[in-house]
C-alpha cells in the first residue's frame, strides 16, 4: 500500500480527498493534519466520514514514513511546508495555487507576495492529468490545478493545441458555493448568494494567469484571457461557458470531430451536446459540449464537480499517475445524475 | 404625518422597515442608526434603497423629536436603549425578544440574563395584532412578536381560544435563512445550508415560551408546546405544520368556519386549503390552511414572509394601530406569486 | 380611470400584470381573459390576487369600452388578436414575440411562420422605455421586449450608441425558471434544473435578433451577437454578463460617467459597481455595472426581475408613458434585496 | 456473478439502481427494460452513465436466464409483471407499493383497486433490511420499502420495539423533489416549488398505512400515525422530523443508549446529535437523532438519501442479504458531504 497524508484536512477539499482515499484500494490513508483540530476525531468534523476514517487530526507531520503528501493547505501556507516535506522525500501534491504559475514574478503579482520557494516551483509538474500525464508519471511534486483552470482548460485545450483560435476568450464561469472554502463569509452567506447569482473578481480572479498560461503553453503564444466567476446557488458543481472565435472556417462536426480524438483515452472526458451538471456530481468526469455560431463563434460548455475533478479527484488522479497505477482507480464511478 | 425613526438599521429587518416606511403615506422616516456605520448612505448597505432612502445612518437618537420609535436592535441592546426613548415621549415599537415575555423570571431562564427594564415591560403591549388590537390602540409600547410566533399562533389561535385543543401542539417550523440575520453564521454558510433541510435548538429555542405564553393566555390555562425550528434552503419565507389533538369531534367545515370568523375582519389572514409560502412573499399576508386526520389529529399549516408579518410589516402594521390609521396602510399590496 | 383588460390571465406574466395593475392609481382593471379558466374567479389561480382582484376570467373580449388591452398571449396568438382589438381604438401593449422584429422576414425565419399583421407590424414602437420614450408617448401599439432584451440591452445601449463596440458581443444569461411560464416542462422540471445551472438554445434563442436590431439601430449598423441562456436554481430574477472589445482607449471611470449620463433622468436604471440581482426582485428597476479588462476588453453586468422590468413592469411603465402618465407611476417600489 | 435485470429504467429508481448495479462486484446487470426507449442506449436516457454502462434498454423481460429482476415500475405495473417474473425461478425484489400491504383490503383503500396477485403478496417480506435481516435472506420476493417508511421508521424503531409510546406518532417529513419521478408535474414544476416548502397529501398519504403496519408490528398493537409530506427545495435527500409521547420517563441518554444497542451492528445507520441530511447524500446511510422535551416529549429526527437507501440503495442491500453477501458490497462508500 501506498501511504499517504494529508496536511490540511478540515476544509472541503481536506474532507473530500479524506473521503476519496478511504476508499481506494492502493492508497492507505496514515495521518491527517489540522493544526486546530489536533487530536479530534476526522468524523467529527467530517460526520460523513464515520465508519470510514478512524484517525484523530494530527498536529503537523514531516513527510517522514510517508510516500505521498497532499497538502491541502491555503496558498502562501503550502510553499511553508512543502520544502521539508520534499526533502524527506515523500511525493507533494500540493492543492493550492502556491505552484502553479511558473513565473515568479507572476506569483507575486497575482498573490501578493514573493514566492520562497523557487527550487520546488521549478520541478513542480502542473498537474492537468489529461494533458500532461507522462510528465506526471515521472514527478515528484505536483501543483494540483485550481477548479476554474481545470474546468476551462479542459473545455479549450484542443482548439488551443491546434491553434484554431483568434484574439481572446471570454469565460463565464459559474460556480457552485463549495469553491469558497469551509469559513462562513458575506459571499457565501445563504441570504446573500441562496437566491441569486452573483459575479466577484471580475477580471481579477487570481485563476485567470493560471488558465492564460495553460492556454497560452498549449498554442506556443500568449493567450488572452477574460475571466469572470459568479456564485450560483449551488453546493457542488462548475460550469463554464467559453465564447472565442475561430481564425479559420469549422463546423462544429469537425470541432466534434477534433475533440474526440483529442480526449481519445481519456477515461474522464466526455463529449457531449450540452453538458449537464448534475451528471458530473460526486465524480472526477468533465463534461464538455461545444456550439458555432455565424461560422465563426464557438461557444464552448464545460462542467465539472469542482471539489472531485476540480480538486481532491484530480489529485488522487495524479497521484495514481505517479505511482504507476490506472488513473481512474479509486475514482471509477459515475456522477450522481439527479 | 408621522416622525419615526428607525434604530439598527443595518440588518435586514431594519432594511426591511426602511423599504416599508420609504412608501408609507403617513410616516416620515427621519433617521436611521447603525452604530458601526455612522455618516455612511444608508443605501450603501441597502442598495435596494437607492433611489427611496436618501438618509446617512446616525450614530444614535434620543427619541426626542420623534412620535414613535422602532428599536430594531438584538435582545440586551433593546432594553437598554428603550426607557430614555420611553421617557422622550415617543412611542416605541421593540422589534427584540426583550419585552414579550410577561414573567422576567421566563425571561432570564430562556435569555440567559437579568430583565433591566422591569417597568417597561409592564407597560409593554404584545403586538400580535389579529389578537390584540384594542390594547395596541391604547398602547405607547410594543413588544413586537418574533417571526415564529407570529407564524405559530396565528395558525392556532382560533383552537385555543375555543379551549379546543387536548395536551401538547407539536410545530414543526420551516423558516427561510434570512430570519438568521444578516452576519455570517455557519449554519447560514451556503454549502452547510443550501441543499439540505437543518433542525437547529430542537426544544430550546427563544420562541417557545412566547408562543405557549400567548396560546396559554388564550385558553386560560399553561400551554403544552414542543418547538422544533429549521432551516431550509430558501432566503425568505416561513412555514410551520402544526400538530395536536382536538378534545372533541369536530370536522374539518366546522373548523374552517370557525377559522373565518374568527379572521372575519382581519385583512392579513387568509384561509386557504393548503398555504403557498410564495403567495405571501413580500407582503404582510398570512395563509392559514388545516387538515383533520382520523377525527381528532388537526394539521394547521400557516405560511408567512418571516421579514414582514414576521418582523417588519407587523410593526409597521401596529404603528398603524397605535396612531390610529387603518391596519393596513403602507403594506396594502399582495405577495409575489413566483 | 383608464380601463385596461388583460388577454391571456392565466400565466405567470399575466398574473404579474394583474398583481401590478391592482394596485395601479389611474389604471382600472376590467377585465382579464382565459379561454380555458372563464367563469373562474382569478384569484383561484393567482392565489396571492385574493383580497386584491375581485375578477372571474372572461373568455375573450373585444377591445370594446377599454382603453388599453395588454396581451400577455403566446407569438402567433397575439397578432391573431391584435387586429380586432386595435381596430375597437384600445391601445394595444402586446408582451408576445410577434411585433418586436420590424422585418417580416426576420421574424418568419426565427418564429417559423409568416407574419400575418403586417399592418400593426409597421405602426408596433418598441417599447424599451429607456430608450424610446418620445415614441411610446405617440404611439398606440407597442410591442413589448422580451426579458433578455430588456437586460442586455439596458446595460449595452450606451456603449453602442457611442458607436465603442469592436467586432462581436458575446451574451452570457442567466436566467430564473419562471421566465419558462407556468406550464411544467422537463426543463423546468425541478430535479433536472434545482440543482445546476442549465445552457439552452445555444446560439439559437428567438431574442438574439431582437437584441441584435436594437443594437444595430442603436450604432447605425448592424450588431453581431452571440447570446446563450441558461437557466439558474431561481425563481424569478435575470443577470446578463456581457463580454466586447472597445475600439478605442477609455478609462472605467470615462463609462461609468458615459452610464449615468446615458440614464440621467431614468428612474428605473441604477449605475452599480456589481449589480445584485435581488436588490431589483419584486421591483421594476435594472442595475448596471461593468468592468474594463486590459484596455480594451468591457464585462457589462446588468440584473432585472424578469417578470417585472423584464415583462409586465414594463408593459405598465410603457402604458403609463402612453397615457401621459409618470412612468413610474404604480412601480414607485423598491426591490425587497434579501 | 449474479445475474441481475432492471425492469423499468428510465425513471431516476431505474436509474439509480443501474447506477449502483454497474459498479456492483458480485452482480452482473444484464437487462434494462423500457418499453417507450426500447432499443435505445441506457446512457443517452441517464447521461452520468455513460462509459459505465454499455446496454440498450429491452422492451420486456422474462424472468428466464436471471437471477434477479428488480421491478422499478409504478404500482399496478408491478403486480401485472411479478408473477411471470417469480414463476422463472428468479428472485423478485419489487420497489413499487404493490406488496408492502400484506393486508389486500388495506392495499385496496388506499390504492384504489384490487390486488390482484394475492399470493406474491403472501409469500412477499418486507425489505426493512435493519429489521428483517432474516427474513429477508430466507425470501425470494421482497417488497422493497417506501422512501418515507424507510426514513421515518429507521427513526422509530428502536422506540416501538420497547413499547415506549404512548399515542400518536405525529411524522413531519420533507423530501427532495427526486422522489417525485422523472415526470414532469405541476408540483415539482421550479417555479412552483424551488422557493418554497410545500405540503401535499396531508394526512392521505399511501406511505401513511406503511409506515404504521410496521410499527405496529413492532408493538405488538396497532400503531397511530399522522403523516403529512413536504417538498423542499432539494434535488436528493429526505428529513423526518418525528413527534411523540413516551409512555415513562427516560433520559435522553437512556435513549440514546437503546438506539446505539437497537442498530449496534447495522452498518447503515448511525446515532447522531442532529442528522445532517447532506451527510448521507449519495451513500446508503440513514443518521438517526433525538431529543427529549420536558421529560416525555420526544423528537426524532431521521435523514436519508432518498433515492439510496429510500429506494436503490436499500434493494441493492436486500439482493446482497438474498444472496448471502455481506449487506454492504457495491454500497461500502460516503455520502458527499457537501
């Protein structure tokens, strides 16, 4: 068995990973970190997870005996801990958005503050399963992607890839209130958000340099990104709807066409006509549906569970990955449906 | 007209009597205070208000000046602020939990502290208005009923006062997540609320011993209640499905007759088969609908927006009273419907 | 008095129409139509109405003795109606699809049928009543827009009319469900669309050449539109998130002085940094913010209540323009904001 | 391997139990039937299914060549197919409400017809898996329980079993719109029920008379119920919140203590402060929780996903006990959470 930890287990994304790894038949799940909550039942916290999880939370943990870390700890706090825990030399899977832009200056531009820990920023392999799985099989530190960049990128990568777009893209993304973290803030307030949808960080968010660099890797030139997320009154789920123009004539059959074979063995990947949220929900599958309009305009949908696929899923994706293992083991279930 | 003022306006019932005293055609809203957010635009906090309320909030007010004052303030804070605005001889509308329950040693045993303001609260008349009209019209001082009182007793109170009803009432509330207020709770955070059905204070909430001390006031004798409020995934809107036993044979005509004369002349109570809680939103109707089940069993059902008969509108509507004016000016229009 | 019937009573916008006009000071409802309802009393279908609308439905009328019909009727029955009516000398404000496309060819391509009333089709202002006040004041048919024209176009008629808009614009909708009417569908069914946000008719929907000629006129050539609705888990309530390209450098703040200029003397339109689409639910106002992002690229937010200003608040606003009345008369009232 | 049939797949029980059924280890789903989607992919009807389940659905079934044929058809359907069904020689495990009445005059009261396979009917067990245990592994028909009886006796049993109550049983339960079916109908309609909690067939129930042939079982005398249901705005889960009289004194802990021993190794259900209905969503889990109320009163409060162990779920664990598997295979997993 593969032991594993997690640093940062009382949030949604620690419960969620929490709940994917009790169940996986080759990960063995040997401590869980929470800095408050230390020697407190993880059911308590997590009532789901009674008759599951029989661990108290642990103060702190190195790396040492382990295999696998997942740090699941806010941005700013991972690039804290990850060095030592490399350095023991247990594998990182870090879930937040400490390793993702592989400019510093980038970083800390978007963030606020200078990034310390350039050696690990370096080897961090950004860890978009379907797009990147070789590198990932060879790393040892993974920056785990964050649910908006995952949702769109999914949906835009092929016509990224085959550098089928002109000028920028537009995306509107919808996310379900689970994205904001286990804190009770104004935005996630039920009175505020439970009857309404709500934008934020309109062409602020700090996922946008994120998606631009992805995008922009994938068509070997810059992409140019417009980002708006909006609450809606959802707990789980993701939709982005993507609004960019060809640079050449396609009909959507060919784009059909072009994304499956794209997303050929890509067991988490569906093609659809539009997707539909709620089959998504519980499991790591993306859904992703395109239109063209006028020849030239593509509106592409994407949707996703924003704490399995867009989180805690696509790390134990990863981490499979990287152990040599099936990718969808311990994740090969279907959304909920209704 | 009327010179009222509103203190605590920054939560959502002070934003709600704000909304209804902007358009009443006989009350002036001269001020509006908020400790925290003296010298800003009140509709900087209710930007609903734009365009209606062109007030800054005030630090505090003295009464003086004023003919009546609404105290919008939390239980503690009321009966502090209430005797000098008393003694400035305006009228005062306590919208608080601090002036409801008749006995201060009821009070302290379900409040936690000493009743300070013991003379007022002799003077203070319970403002459930179908109930007590006549004494409101007299009154200078309101205890206005909390949201789930009002929503209880006005289902039952056309039992209790026939001394109908044998042994205990068991409600079964519903309430919309506004009535939590408007601070950032965890039971009010969207993820723990938003798709699921809560009991919260199951047989300790606040309100219990305001509803048995009105339905015992009515029959004449203690009533026996068991209280169990939850939250459910809507913002505003209350429902309470109540249960008891009839202590003789009465059939459902009987009852509903029963019902309409009792509510004869009350324009805000309505009999209906079964309440819609869409059909009172925004208005200060309440829908009162019951079942008999096995010749004994009743089932009252009563439905209200829980800001406005349940708060705001209520005390509004005994501000009418008190100054003499027909029960339902200002708050004359019907509940949105969809 | 002005005597207005209603055609077509049964649904959510005629219930909305009548909930409105109810209350209305100069407006006296007369009558309101169902074919399949007549003989029943109103208020048995709108149960909010009861205590407000003392009505049976009619089966039809002719136009006879009113001064004004509102046709809150399906596309294709509303001009089969609307000859006869205009003929009697009522006023006509018909709430359907079928004379907002001046172009009859227009119009057959998106609604499949010809048109059959080419006649009222010539004379039919459109009555966006921001933009086209002078015209509905003469006019004695309007053709009433559609919800999603109303929202986007109140937040894109500044932008266009200064001739700033590069290339496309892309449309992104959210709407609530009852915007779908009162019969039950699967797409409003509630375990397909309570829990998710739902795309429709990408790139297909019947307002895309309504907004796309208002637009046009607007600049002075035609406009290119991309729009996507999508259904949110909400009852009422409608947020456009609308993405463009400037064709030349302004600043945010330079718009946001463009905004209020544009909609100085406009009651019903508020200039917001995000608008909040429960601040305008129950009310007939439309809040408008935006975002520029790198120079060039605008993210205009803009929320209405679709059943109000989004469809019968508008239809009374433009009734009370029709007759000299302020347009704000009978929707003086805020939102309720939570 | 098992081999296992679906009759009547196209409703959400259809497919939720397709959905457990594919990833279940020991049973090998073979057959799918719907006669209107005949001949059509399962996982064009039940999106989420795709890549999981690779039949078409058949237009009927015989019974020969299975080892189990679960019925997910309406009642009245049920008990015209059975009978064939359960001559084949296959086990019948029946989710309709044809054979949880052993009484036939009963079943005729409150389904309106007769019975009319009175000796499946005799031959049939209740599916309470946490009561019949033995039973159940000893049948060859099972009439799989309500979603209602599940979650409301779960929460009562232990009580009955001692005899503990005296009176009446007064059940308040609320329920997802799921449990609605995948028809379309005026109440799951989202504009009538999305913003609203509603009670529908108060007091006349077909679970009514279910629920109180099992607890009176349990007692040994006949059981009193008051049963009314509601609506919430919920996609997936189910509350009953449960009022009753002891006829001694016992603590809460007393209580609490004879739950845990009631249910001590019954790996579904779990005593708890207060259920957390999205504790169990997705999951075959049922929380049970209670409070006492001046001594003799108490609530029970119970929660389950409704289309889990409410409906799939359970029968899945029923086929597991008739077949000598541990009652958990192809079920052992979490709810969600959040």
């Amino acid at each position: 068995m593969i032991k594993a930890a997690v640093v940062g287990g009382s949030g949604y994304i620690g419960g969620e990973l929490t709940r994917l790894l009790s169940r996986h038949p080759r990960i063995s799940l040997e401590a869980i970190t929470s800095r408050q909550l230390a020697g407190q039942q993880v059911a308590d916290t997590h009532p789901f997870l009674r008759g599951y999880v029989d661990l108290e939370f642990s103060g702190s943990i190195t790396g040492e005996g382990m295999d696998v870390v997942f740090l699941a700890t806010p941005h700013g706090a991972s690039m804290k801990l990850a060095p030592e825990i490399a350095r023991s030399g247990a594998k990182v899977i870090d879930l937040s958005g400490d390793y993702r832009l592989k400019d510093p200056s980038t970083y800390k531009k978007w963030y606020g503050h200078e990034h310390t820990d350039p050696v690990n920023l370096g080897k961090a392999v950004y860890g978009m399963n379907e797009l990147y799985q070789d590198d990932i099989a060879e790393a040892d530190f993974i920056a785990n992607p964050g649910c908006y960049p995952t949702c769109s990128t999914l949906g835009l990568a092929p016509l990224f890839s085959d550098r089928l777009v002109e000028g920028w893209v537009f995306i509107d993304a919808k996310s379900g209130t689970s994205g904001g973290g286990v804190e009770p803030t104004k935005a996630t307030h039920h009175p505020r958000c439970g009857a309404s949808v709500n934008p934020y960080k309109v062409g602020s968010h700090r996922h946008t340099p994120e998606i631009a660099q992805t995008l922009g890797l994938l068509q070997g030139d810059p992409a140019e990104v417009v980002f708006t997320p909006h609450l809606i009154p959802v707990v789980r789920g993701m939709l982005c709807t993507m609004y960019l123009k060809l640079n050449s004539d396609i009909t959507k059959q060919e784009l059909l066409d072009m994304y499956a074979e794209f997303f050929r063995r890509k067991r988490f990947v569906r093609i659809t006509d539009v997707p539909w949220m709620q089959a998504v929900i519980g499991s790591n599958h993306c859904e992703v549906g395109l239109e063209v309009v006028d020849r030239r305009n593509v509106v592409v949908m994407s949707a996703i569970d924003n704490l399995v696929k867009g989180g805690a899923g696509q790390a134990v994706q990863n981490c499979n990955t990287m152990f040599g293992l099936p990718e969808e083991m311990g994740l090969d279930f279907p959304g909920l449906g209704v």
